[in-house]
C-alpha cells in the first residue's frame, strides 16, 4: 500500500484542524508530537533562514484538562526539531493568532475543540500571518507524519529546541482588542453579562468591556478543566438571555470555548445570532461606505432573508460553504471585509484574520453607541424566516446521493416549496453528525418535511 493511499485513509486534518475524543486517535500525544515534529519542519523549510536565527511556534490552549498533555507532546515535538516554542497557556484562538504575527512566529497552534464538550480536544495551526492553513500545507504535514521522511532528522546538541512562557500574552491581546474600536469609545452606563463557557475568554472579555467602562456581570468563569461549554455559553444562548431578564442588563454576549465564536441577547433577553450580527454590522457598514465591493461573505446557512436585507440596502451576498475557513478564502478572494456564519462565527478583516468573539461583539456595540440605539432596536432590521434546523448523530457517514429514500423527500420538500424556501442537507465537518436545516414561509409545512427526512435518516444511518 502506497504512501499516499496510507495518509487518506488516515486523514488528521478536518475542516478545522485535528479534532476528536482526547487520548483517542488522532487527538493523542503520540500523534500530537509526531504533528509537532511535521509541523516544525514544514515551517523551518518553507520560512527559510531567519535573521534572528532561530525559527519559533507558539502554542495556546483553551481550558480543557487534555491540553495539559497535548502541550506537553506538542512541545517535545516541535522542540526535537530544533524550533523554539513559546507557550501562552489559556488564550482565545484569535489571541494566539494575533501574537503569531505580533511576534513573528513561523506558526501559531491552538489546542481546543472549540464549542464541543471538554471530552474532545483538538490541534489547530495558523501560518505565520494568522491565517489558517490551506489544504494543501494540510495535505503535506499529514504526508510527513505518515510517511516517516523525517524521522531520521535528530538535531543533537545546542541545535535542540527551548520552550520559554511568554508572560504578557493577555495584556497584548487585550490591547489589540480594544484597538478594534475608537479610543474615545466609552461603553459607561451600559450593563453588560458575559458568559465566557468556562473556556478561553474567562480573563479577556471581562477585563476588556470593564476597560472601556461597561458594568460587567461575569457567567460561567471558573473553569476547573472538564467544565467548558457545560450548559454555558453560546452553544446554549438561552442562559445567556435569562441572564438579561435576571440581571436587567442592556446587552448579554455568549462566547464558546475558545472565543472565537459570539452570540448576543438584547436588553429584552432575545437571543441574537450571527445572521442579525452581520446584518448590523454590514448595513452600518454600508451606510458609512466601509463595506469592501458592498459585498457581505455569509454560508448556506445563514437565513434567505439576509440577502434580501443587504440588497435592499444596495448591496449583495456571496454564500460559501459551512465553516469559517472557506468564509475567510471568499474574503481574501473578493477582497470583503466582512462575512460569518449563523453560528455567530464572524470574521471582520479590517482587524483580525480569524474569528474573534469579542471583536465581533465590540463592533456592535460601537454601533450602539454610535447611534444611540438599544441592541433590540437594531436587531429589527432582520425579520428572519422560519428555519427548522435538525442535528442527527449518526453511525455512518455514507455520501447522501447513495440514499434514494432520504433525497427524494428532499427533492419532495424542494418541489413543494419552489422559490420560497430551500433545503440543505450536509455532515458535520466535526462530529459524528448530519444536519439538516429547512427554510420557508410557512413554519408548519418545513416541520412536517424536516420531521419526514429525520425518520429516514434516523432509519437508515442513525445511532
């Protein structure tokens, strides 16, 4: 069996990053140093010399007890390739890729799983400029790692690599964040609750609003390990918009466990999504002439009805896959500025090359004070339409085509609906999952073809 046929069939990299079960291949230590030792080769080879002499990777974490072990083998890895490393600890995904650039590593590493539960963890990587990786650097880091052409490659001696800690890692991110806004921008009177998942932000966006004046009321910051994303955070909006209620507050923000993700409720405790996000931040953006090509980047996902907001205002939406990845390649590709996912996953270029929670949330509230305008106010510019969202665990992952049953109800429910909605049926790029989500006029009729292509999912690959 070929090289190539052995890497396929053990693919590491998904659509983002490495990710699984920890201690279960591939999100072992055994793997995450032979990922550091890929991984620090490919990036000393393809930076070239340096003029400080010495190549570097830095490497942060979310809250998870496994990042203790994947940091560790990462470390032994990267150091065994005569790379230095430079460790952060906790720190938001964005975070990491900031001070990738900000330090001039040859690459930054995020040990995280993101929004998923502490059991899982996972190993994402960002070039030397913060972006994410493209397939195809994925494709050969993969090939080093299941080959063995490097592992014949021992540096002995002074020509081993160091792991230093870099000690004001938070206090830089927190600057740069606040960078993101005007420096006379004042959030004083306003009440602010942040539920920050247990995970990654539990320092930084408190310490953040609370500098520029807020009064900050604090959820879920007391991560012990095994607690991230527990029934917190923006993968569970509705404690974020209880809070609201509890707390009379003027604006609740809900990250994930990494911090790249945002969700918000307004003063009245309604939930507000990525969709009515982009559609705020891009309509102002609009207004001021600061949306790049007038173009909004959003996926599938997000609701039909944002288009029509955006053109109404004189611009236009280009739709892209799910996944933040492929946001960012139709951003760099167009030149845009602006895009995300439902999710509450955005990108706004003009100050970040990632997703970045509080940066997205910042700039909804800049626009708030701007204007004058409660949260709520600004979120009727998007009356959505009714979405029935269907996330179904599943033993298999055989490609859709190859089941008849299940494609005809979809074809059944596209018929029915013809111009005035859509269907769209995918797998989970990250967990053992296929998700269907139905959008139309009429609630009751996307509920009764949801309900129809559950059953026969669930009949034929479900757990």
């Amino acid at each position: 069996m070929s090289a190539s046929i052995d890497r396929e069939a053990n693919r590491l990299f998904g659509t983002d990053g490495v990710r699984g079960v920890a201690n279960v291949e591939p999100v072992t230590a055994e793997t995450a140093l032979k990922l550091g030792r890929a991984a620090a080769h490919w990036f000393r080879k393809s930076n070239g010399s340096r003029e400080e002499g010495r190549h570097r990777i830095i490497i942060g974490k979310d809250t998870r007890l496994s990042g203790y072990m994947l940091e560790n083998a990462m470390v032994a890895g990267i150091t065994s390739m005569g790379v230095d490393t430079l460790l952060v600890g906790p720190l938001p995904t964005p975070g990491v890729a900031y001070m990738t650039r900000s330090l001039r590593c040859d690459a930054g590493i995020v040990l995280t799983a993101s929004h998923n539960p502490y059991e899982d963890n996972g190993i994402k990587f960002f070039r030397h400029d913060g972006y994410k990786l493209d397939d195809r650097v994925e494709t050969e880091i993969e090939e080093l790692v299941f080959t063995g052409k490097i592992d014949s490659i021992r540096p002995t001696a002074t020509e081993i690599g160091k792991a230093a800690r870099v000690d004001d890692a938070l206090g830089r991110y927190i600057e740069y964040v606040k960078s993101s806004v005007p420096r006379q921008m004042n959030l004083e009177g306003l009440r602010v609750v942040v539920d920050v998942a247990n995970g990654a932000t539990y320092k930084s966006t408190p310490c953040i609003l609370r500098e520029l004046g807020a009064e900050v009321i604090v959820l879920h910051n007391t991560p012990d390990g095994t607690n991230i994303n527990r029934e917190c955070g923006s993968t569970y909006p509705d404690v974020i918009a209880g809070a609201v209620h509890q707390y009379r507050a003027d604006v609740g923000i809900a990250h994930d466990g990494d911090g790249d993700r945002v969700i918000l409720a307004d003063e009245h405790g309604r939930i507000v999504n990525g969709d009515t996000i982009l559609a705020i931040t891009a309509l102002a953006a609009l207004q001021a002439g600061h949306l790049r090509h007038n173009t909004l980047v959003a996926t599938v996902m997000s609701n039909l009805a944002l288009d029509h907001v955006i053109q109404r205002a004189g611009g236009s939406v280009v739709r892209t896959a799910v996944g933040d990845r492929y946001v960012l390649e139709k951003l760099l590709e167009i030149d845009g500025n602006i895009g995300g996912e439902q999710s509450g996953h955005m990108i706004f270029r003009d100050f970040a090359t990632t997703g970045d929670g509080i940066v997205s949330a910042l700039q909804v509230l800049k626009i708030m004070v701007d204007s004058g305008r409660r949260l709520g106010d600004l979120a009727t510019c998007l009356k959505p339409y009714p979405q029935a969202l269907k996330n179904l665990k599943v033993k298999a992952k055989p490609p859709l085509e190859n089941m008849p049953e299940v494609m005809d109800l979809v074809r059944s429910a596209e018929r029915e609906m013809g111009d005035r909605g859509r269907v769209l049926l995918r797998y989970s790029g990250t967990e053992p999952k296929v998700r269907l989500l139905i959008e139309g006029e009429n609630r009751e009729q996307i509920e009764v073809h949801a309900m129809r292509i559950v059953e026969k999912l669930q009949e034929t690959i479900g757990v």
